[in-house]
C-alpha cells in the first residue's frame, strides 16, 4: 500500500493536484475500460453463471489493485492533466476548451452507466457534471483555482439522452471580489436540454 501523504496537506489549505505521468501510456485505456465495465454492469441480461464468471474475474483485478491503494495526492486520478478530466474516473466524460475571455465550449457524453430511467440521465449525473463543467469554467476564465461551489442551481428543461454526444457552452458572468457566477447550457442540436447556473467563492488563505 502506498505511503499516506495526507499529512503533509492537513490544514494547509486547498492544495492543487500537482501534474504527473504515473500510470503510464496505458492509463487512459485503464481509464476507459473501467468505465466500459461499469456500462456492460449496468446493462447486461447474462446467464448466471456469465454473471459468475464476471464476478470472479472482477475481484481478481481489485486483488491486482488493492495493494496499491493510496490516498489522493499520490494516486493519478485527477492528476494526469494530458486526459480529459485530468483522468478522474468520477467526472462525466467531456472534453472542454476556452474558445475566448468568457466563454467555454466543448461536448460531453452521459454513458449507459448514467441512465436514470426510461433512456434518460440520472438527474443527479446531471449535477456532478455541471458542478465540473462551471468549476472548470470559473477557474479557467478567472485565473483562480483556488475556489469551491458556493451553490449551483439547474434547470431540467428536456430529456438528456444517455449514449449520445452533446454541446455545452459555458461562460463567466461576473467577477467581484471572491464571487464567480457562472452559467451553462447543454444542446442536443439547436434543442436546449438543460440550463446551469453556479456561485464559486476564492478560497481564503488557508481554508481547505
């Protein structure tokens, strides 16, 4: 198991996810084939004993892991800032670039594993993704990353259909002091899907 770093971040405030190679070329692939795993586990109709099978073999890659458990800031997920999402199998898969001074723009797509009911996405998929599309955003158009959610509102306007690409277009709305307001949209098409808008606040000295 790898040596706990916790304690050189205790109380020291927020601490930036410093970039790394760990994991390799392949942990990208790694990366995906989880969350491949995670959309067959979610929809698979498989005889018993395929079940079984699955099973047995998916214990025998978490014994494979499980000496290396470690803690946040050694492992490389959230720290491989050449993948999508810095390589965090937690976000929603997206891919976002600043296409000017206020403005962030790219797509993002809900998986199988995202599906609430009926070939929608879970309502809450929906907030995880746009609390990391404005934090991103708040971030990256401020020039302040040192910041945490203050509070995020959203707005359900259609059906966001799970196993397509869609459009998210997000911009910087105000700046005053520690406050960040940001908003975003999610297309499919012209067809608006749902509205975001967010309250970042810069962190104090210190604060976690």
């Amino acid at each position: 198991m790898t040596t706990d770093s916790a304690a050189e971040h205790a109380g020291g405030g927020f601490n930036m996810p410093e970039a790394t190679a760990k994991g390799g070329p392949d942990y990208g692939r790694f990366l995906a084939a989880v969350r491949t795993v995670q959309d067959h586990a979610r929809a698979a109709d498989a005889p018993d004993q395929v079940i079984t099978a699955a099973a047995d073999l998916l214990q025998q890659v978490s014994g494979l892991l499980e000496p290396y458990y470690a803690d946040e800031w050694a492992s490389p997920s959230g720290r491989r800032y050449d993948l999508p999402n810095r390589g965090n199998i937690l976000a929603v898969p997206a891919e976002l670039t600043k296409t000017d001074s206020d403005t962030v723009s790219g797509w993002v797509r809900f998986d199988r594993y995202h599906l609430g009911r009926n070939g929608a996405a879970h309502g809450g998929a929906l907030g995880l993704l746009f609390d990391s599309v404005l934090g991103y955003t708040a971030a990256v158009l401020s020039g302040e990353f040192t910041q945490r959610t203050a509070y995020l509102h959203i707005d359900y306007r259609a059906i966001v259909p799970v196993q397509r690409q869609l459009d998210v277009v997000a911009r910087l709305r105000s700046q005053q002091g520690r406050k960040i307001i940001v908003d975003a949209t999610l297309f499919d098409g012209e067809k608006v899907l749902t509205e975001a808008s967010a309250l970042f606040l810069k962190l104090k000295p210190g604060q976690p």
